[in-house]
C-alpha cells in the first residue's frame, strides 16, 4: 500500500512579557536578582494574599492579538488551573479558560509564492511558575536529594499563544514561530530570547492519510528551545508517526521531553496523565471588560506589521532576502540604507551576511554611512570593510577613513608577491600541481597577509592560479 | 474607677479615654483581667496580646485574620507555628484608626463549623451556658463580646458565621455587602462569600466599626466604594417597608420559642411605624444550602490547596514531594477540612463541574434574583438568625448535615451577597435569640437603622444572666 502522509502540526507558544512588574503582585519582574529576592505575600501564596492583575499585562496581550488578527473579548475571564507542585505556590495556576482575552485570529507565514494561513485558537494571559533547583548533599545535581523553589520567576505575566493545527510541514511551523517572535519583539512585549526561556514551545504532531480531515493521535513535543531544533523534532516526529503506522502500528497519545544540551539523545517520554486540572473562575478577581477606546488605541499604536513588511520586500528583493530582513529585524535599516543611495540587493546582501556576524545593534547604526560603505565594498580592502562595519553602531562612526583604504588590484603591484610566495613554498607548490587544489586558499591567504588584507581577493586568485598552473 | 467590662461598649470606653477618665493601659488591663478570669471556661481566646501602647481601643480578632507578628492559625494544625509577615487591611485600617490588637479568638477550623467545634484547639463555650456551643464560625469572637473579654471584634462570614454566633451569644454583627470590606489578608475559605464584618455590644458600636474597616482596597480587586456610613440615632420605624418571607420564619426546625421572639419584635416593629407584609422567597431556603455545599467546598478545595508544607506552617517529611504534602496535609487538616476538600474536588472534576459547580453557580443567580425582586417592595427583610438557640457542645458534631442546617436562614443572603444583621430580640428556654435583617446590596445604613430602633424598643439585656 503505498499512502501519502500528510503532517498536522500545531503549536503552542509561552512569551514571557518585560512589564515592570509581575502579573499579580507590585514585585519587579526582571532576571538577575539573588534567589526570592523578588517576592512578596501575593507571590509567595501566603495565606490571605490576593492578586491583582497588572493592566500593563492587559493592554499587551490585547495589543498582541489585534496584530494576530483576533477578537478581543467584551468579557474576559481568569479562572484557575488546580494542580500541587512545589513551584506553584497558590497551588492553582492564574490562567484563562473559556472567556480567553483574545480569541479567533490569524497569521499569515509568506511565503514565495502567497502565505500559509495559520489560524490563531486564542492568545491568552497567565502567570508563570518558579523555578524549581534540584541539589544534592554535594552540590552537585546528579543523585539530587533536595529541592530549593526560586520564586523570582513566580507570578510573572506569561503570554500563551496556541494554533489552530493548519500547520502541514516543519518549515513553515520553524517559520511560524520566528514571524511571531518578530511581531511580539516589535509591539515591545517582550525579548523572546529562546535561550533566556522568555519565548517557548511546545509542538503538537499527528500525520493522516493526504486528503482526509481526520485528526489523528497527536504527540507533544516539548522543551524545544531553537527553531532549527522545533524543525528537526517535527521532521524526525513526522517520520516516525509515518513509519508507526505504515507498519501496521499505532501512535500513542505521549509527551516527548526533549533535551536541550543533549540534541541527539533521544526524547524522554512520558504517558500523557489525564490531568484534570478543575478549572473554575478565579473568585478573586473580577472580569475583565476592555473598553472600545483602548481596543481602538491599542489598535491604532501598532505599525505595519513584519509579514506584511515580508510581502511589500519581496516586491523589491527575492522571497528569501526579504524574508531574513524581516524577521532578522533589519528591515527598516535596509530601508534607510537604500533611501541613502545604497543598492537594494547589495545592502540586503551586507545587512543579512557580515552586518549579522559584526553583532551591531541596527537601532544605533547611521544609515548615511552605512549606505557610504555598502556602495564602496569592492572597491576597500576586505578586513578594512569588516572592522568599519563592526564599527557603525560607535556614536558618531564616520565611513570616510575606510572608503581612503583602496584595495590592490593592480597586477604589476601583486605579480612579484604571489612570485616570491610560491618561490619560498616550494613543497606546497608540487602539491597543488599534483593535484591537491585545496592549497589554493593557502597561497591567497599567504598573499592577503603579505599585503595586510588590502590586495582584491578576486584578483589574487586568479593570478595565483595562473601562476601555479 | 473599676470598669465593668461586661456592660462596657466602644462607645462608652471612647469616651472615658477621651474624657480621660481612664488610660489606654487601665482599659487593656482591665480586658486582660477579664480574660485572666473568665477565658479559662470559655477559651474564646487562641492567643492574647501584649499591650502594644497607644490610647485606642482594644479589639479581638478572629484567628482567620492576619495579624503582622501575632500567631494567625485559623484554628488549624497546619498554622500552628505561621507568624504572618503582613497585616490584612482590616487591620490596617483598624491600627491606623488607634484601635489594638487584643488577641486572636477561637473558630471552627478555616471556618469550617457553626459551633467553633472543629478548631483543632478545643470549642469554645457559650457565656450564657458554658455546657453550649457559642456558635461558629467565629464563636470566639462571639463569646469574648458576651462574656466581656472585648469590646468588640471582628468575625468573618461565609455562610453565617458572624451572624449565627451573635444569635447565639446574644449580641449584634453584621454581615456586610459582599465587596464593601477587604479580604486581603483574611485566609481564604470560600473567596466568593467570605466578607469580614464587625462584632459588638450594640448597633451603634457596629456600625462605627464597619466603617473603620470598610471601604475600596488596591489590594482586593473585589472591592468597591462604600456608602458612607451613617451612627444610627432614630427610635422610629416610619416609612420603613418590612417583608417577611414565609418561608424563612415558617422552616422545618425553628423552636417556637424561636418563632415567638422574632414575632414579637415584628409586632414592636410595627408599632414603631414600620409597614410589615409576607412575601415569599421559594427557592432561596429550599436550594440554598445545597448550593452554598457545593460553592463553598469547592473554593475551599483550591483555596486550602496552598497548606503544602513547603513555604509555611507545617511539614511532614516525606520520601518525595507527593509523599510529603500527603502526609503535611493528612496531619495537619481535621475532618471537616478534609471532607469539604473532597467535596469541592468532587464537584469540579472534569465531568461533573456542570452537574455540580456550574448548576450550584446558576441556583445562585436565581437566589440573587428572588431577594432582588423584593427588594423593589421592601427595605428589610426579616426571619429568625437561626433555627434554634444554643445547642448543648456535642449535640450534632457527629452529624454534619444536622450541623450544616444550622445556617439555613443565614445562607440564602450570603449567597446573594448582601448584608445581614443579627440584633437579639429576647430570650428563649433562658438563651438568647437572635433577629436577622437582610437590605439590599450596600444599605448597610437602613440595616443599622432599622436595627438601631428595634434594640432599643426591645431593651435586651446582653449581659450572660449567670454573669451579672
């Protein structure tokens, strides 16, 4: 029997927000304090603290889900989500259940030839957990005997946005997730760095027959901490799913624990447990009716969004490039750097390749400049161009300096050099000729240092090639 | 001068310290000697305070309430050693008002009880009758005002528990309008219905003590603004539009001697100018009950969720986390903690939340609309507080539904989120019997009022016949 497989595929994003305080309580939220320095009654769950909700926390989740297209509720809900564990002071959860804040939206991932349409269930608000520290005698975590509850974490707002599963395959999901995290960096909610734990996902996965709407048995795959390693579970998840049932087997419901320091080791499984969390509406709090005039000026507070800024480059560049500046977040430098007199396709080659690498906050570069040294990279030396680009967010960078700092290209000048290399390299030289043509790199680097990196590396390389042949 | 601490009101102690006719220290003493002499038969008291200093007046304070520094154990095992960091706004408000912490007095466990039966410390006893419970919840607070251990005190009540000890015992509290008093830092039994509210000698004491505590609070956010709060004076009843709900004053299980007090003081109401008329409220007394055992447990159930042993309170060791919150919880909570948890974990459970939390919260509505509608007709509602008078300690303990039917005639308001006021009006079998009158969301003005003409038309004397 020979079935084509369609993967289902949804997701379900935690954002924690960079509000001044956490959700319930006047505590600062931010990292760096020592352990439970920042924590009151109402974060620790002492007995009589009550919780009240940080409007800061409102207005950015609803302002969220107006950029993700949703309706924002008339009536707003918190309810608690019962469960013990020691990270969870209160013993319950502050979530939302039914009446979410935001609910039935979309996103649209562009793509080179339209946009998938990724339906948006609910964008919600809750609180997030502290952290548990599991310790031994010794210190050290293996064969840990004790646990310690950092509760600087607990309380803070968390942002949960959840998909409908319109998600067919792993790219689109890796892509998905980073134009989120675009459009929740730009809206200033918060700094999603997936290595801080500010922004995490957990990945629903089931595959079906092509063509058939059935939802089968899913898996959850959990922990994933990088978009490249979402991908890579959701490939290897789909395969196996496929693999189960092309041998006649069938997928269990399950939970697969990835670790994040071990990408090989394989997922740690767990029987998904019927939770019942006995959700009901928090007592302690009143409903949440946001006013039309703050939905209008959340509305009108939010610029042009980073998939509509994808399409409107694309126009200009290919698919691919527009789509790196986007979610890079470099697209209004780019933009800038053209309106300087910079070519398009080489600027968005510079910004995506060594303005990346050179680490440079965009929001501090000059684009006038920036545009001054895009325009002249052929024509100064190479190191020259990587030390003034890794300089550009200096305060007052001026690109002048650099543009004096011609490049050699002048064969008479480098004749002699490549001569006297290959003369003083005698073995490396036979080498080549008999065949290894990786020691061409060795010759040109040879050249580039003799000439302090100002020689064109174009030009080198076909002399030392001429010359060794 | 000797002070007569059974008879003595906040209002009379005010003005002796403000005349200077006494001390701040004389005035504490004085309760600490009364307790020094009777707490050791009515054990009203957890915990009594040092005189922190000041001139203000003492008060007593439920255990539920969190008191910076006190001992606060709402009567549990599991509080036992917790020492709260924080004071609840009610205190707050009332320190910032002068007023000092006098103790800390006995309730049912998490206020859970009507007889102060189930706090893990002992009952307390009846002033009237030692050999009777003094009510409960807060039938410490009942018995210190009765017996002359504080001028007054604050209670809290989730489904009578500041009403029904004060039938009991013989004075006044008042239940106040859902929202109009902070419970930020009152430990939590059921969040929709607890209300803290004064306990006192007389209307007039009640009333300037709910409007020391009274009042928006940032912390709560279910909270409001509060009417401001009007010292009852009038002795007349004119214009005053009084119904009586058959079915309150004609339940199963009220002693005629009940029912004879309570008529009497509508007949006085009436000759005080008052218009009295029946009406009807036909699911409130039947549902109300039901539905309060299935609301209440079912907060509670989350609420005691956080007594886990790791943060506070008690902890029993275990091999893990699961073994050691098992084994905190299982020595620390008392029966009726553990059978309410188990009915309200029952009744939100995935499958039954409908049949039972969600159905308890639609009754709720419908008991809410019944006292709405007549209140469109009435300014007050009145029945007996509860069905009988003091009942012997020991009486009902083993049967917990006979012990829930206490509160049959103080839940339907709780319920509904409205104010109640229990004011004694006479004697039953020689135990006092209290009136209950139900307004409106925030009239808490008419209920001290109406409360107010009748306590001194009725002229009861509030002091334990054996104690005077």
């Amino acid at each position: 029997m020979n079935v084509a497989w369609q993967p289902v595929v949804g997701l379900e994003i935690h954002v924690q927000l960079k509000t001044q305080t956490k959700m319930f309580c006047r505590c600062r939220n931010g990292f760096g304090g020592g352990p439970n320095t920042q924590t009151c009654p109402v974060c620790l769950g002492f007995p009589g603290a009550l919780p009240v909700p940080n409007r800061r926390a409102i207005e950015e989740t609803i302002k969220l889900g107006l950029a993700l297209d949703c309706a924002i509720a008339e009536r707003a809900v918190f309810h608690r989500k019962n469960y013990f564990y020691p990270d969870l002071p209160k013993s319950y959860q502050i979530s939302q259940y039914d009446e979410p804040l935001c609910a039935q939206g979309k996103l649209v991932v562009p793509t080179a030839d339209g946009g998938v349409t990724v339906g948006i269930t609910r964008a919600h608000l809750e609180e997030d957990a502290a952290k548990n520290v599991h310790v031994a005698a010794s210190g050290r975590l293996h064969g840990a005997t004790a646990t310690l509850v950092d509760f600087n974490r607990g309380g803070t707002p968390l942002l949960e946005i959840v998909t409908e599963p319109d998600i067919h395959d792993a790219e689109t999901a890796k892509r998905f997730l980073q134009l989120l995290r675009q459009t929740v960096v730009e809206l200033g909610l918060s700094d999603a760095e997936l290595e801080k734990g500010s922004m995490r996902f957990d990945v629903n996965v089931s595959v079906r027959p092509e063509g058939s709407g059935e939802l089968r048995t899913r898996t959850e795959l959990k922990n994933m901490n990088s978009f490249n390693f979402a991908a890579k579970g959701i490939e290897r998840e789909i395969a196996r799913q496929i693999r189960i049932y092309e041998e006649g087997g069938t997928v269990e419901q399950e939970t697969l624990h990835f670790d994040p320091a071990h990408e090989e080791a394989p997922p740690m499984r767990s029987k998904e447990e019927a939770q019942d969390y006995r959700y009901f509406p928090e007592p302690d709090l009143v409903p949440v009716h946001p006013p039309d005039d703050l939905v209008e000026r959340l509305r009108a507070e939010i610029g042009e969004l980073p998939g509509a800024r994808i399409a409107r480059i694309a126009d200009t560049l290919s698919f691919y490039d527009a789509d790196v500046l986007v979610t890079g977040g470099l697209d209004r430098l780019w933009a800038d750097v053209v309106a300087a007199g910079a070519d398009p396709k080489e600027a968005a080659n510079v910004l995506a390749n060594q303005f990346v690498a050179a680490g440079v906050d965009p929001a501090r570069v000059d684009p006038a400049e920036l545009a001054k040294l895009v325009s002249a990279r052929a024509e100064i030396p190479r190191a020259a161009f990587d030390e003034a680009l890794a300089k550009t967010g200096d305060t007052g960078f001026s690109a002048a300096p650099y543009l004096e700092q011609k490049v050699v290209a002048d064969t008479g000048e480098l004749d002699p050099i490549i001569e006297r290399i290959i003369e003083a390299n005698p073995a490396q030289a036979e080498q080549y000729r008999g065949g290894k043509q990786g020691l061409l790199g060795f010759f040109v680097g040879q050249v580039m240092k003799e000439t302090g990196g100002k020689a064109d590396p174009r030009v080198v390389n076909e002399r030392v090639r001429a010359k060794l042949g | 001068m000797t002070l007569d601490t059974l008879r003595l009101t906040a209002e009379e102690a005010d003005r002796l310290l403000r005349t200077k006719e006494i001390s701040g220290a004389e005035l504490f003493a004085a309760y600490l000697a009364a307790i020094g002499e009777r707490d050791p038969e009515l054990h009203a008291y957890l915990h009594v305070c040092e005189n922190p200093g000041g001139d203000g007046l003492p008060l007593a304070v439920k255990d539920v309430i969190g008191t910076k520094g006190i001992p606060t154990t709402a009567g549990s095992k599991i509080l036992e050693s917790y020492v709260p960091v924080y004071d609840a706004t009610v205190i707050a408000n009332a320190k910032r008002h002068g007023l000092r912490v006098l103790g800390k007095t006995n309730t049912d466990e998490f206020a859970m009880g009507s007889s102060t039966e189930n706090s893990a410390y002992g009952p307390s006893r009846n002033p009237w009758d030692p050999s009777r419970v003094p009510g409960g919840s807060g039938g410490g607070s009942a018995a210190a005002v009765s017996g002359g251990l504080a001028p007054w005190a604050l209670g809290s009540d989730t489904g009578g528990s500041i009403k029904q000890p004060a039938a009991l015992c013989g004075h006044v509290g008042l239940r106040p309008t859902y929202g109009t008093v902070s419970r930020y830092g009152v430990i939590a039994f059921a969040s929709s219905l607890d209300q803290v509210g004064p306990v006192a000698k007389t209307v007039r004491d009640c009333a300037w003590l709910y409007s020391i505590i009274s009042g928006r609070d940032a912390n709560d956010s279910t909270t409001v603004d509060v009417p401001t709060v009007e010292l009852p004076a009038g002795e007349r009843l004119d214009g005053l539009r009084i119904g009586v709900p058959k079915e309150m004053n004609g339940a199963d299980g009220i002693e005629p001697g009940v029912t004879e007090a309570v008529d009497r003081a509508i007949e006085l109401a009436e000759s005080l100018g008052a218009s009295v008329e029946e009406c009807s409220l036909p699911h409130s007394v039947d549902y109300g009950v039901a539905c309060y055992y299935l609301v209440a447990p079912a907060e509670a159930s989350s609420n005691l969720g956080r007594y886990d042993g790791v943060r506070f309170g008690l902890r029993e060791d275990g091999a893990d986390f699961r073994e050691m919150i098992m084994r905190t919880r299982d020595a620390g909570f008392g029966d009726e903690p553990k059978r309410r948890i188990m009915i309200g974990t029952y009744a939100l459970s995935s499958g039954y939340y409908e049949a039972y939390y969600g159905t308890a919260q639609k009754v709720r509505t419908v008991i809410k609309r019944e006292h709405d509608a007549l209140f469109e007709r009435y300014d007050v509602l009145v029945s007996p507080t509860s069905p009988t008078v003091a009942f012997p300690i020991g009486a009902k303990i083993d049967d917990p539904i006979a012990m829930y039917m206490n509160d049959v005639l103080t839940i339907p308001s709780c319920m509904a989120g409205l104010p109640g006021l229990n004011i004694p009006c006479g004697l039953s079998q020689g135990l006092p019997v209290g009136l209950q009158l139900v307004g409106p969301q925030f009239a808490e003005n008419t209920l001290f009022r109406a409360g107010h003409a009748l306590e001194q038309a009725i002229g009861f004397d509030g002091v334990p016949e054996r104690l005077r």
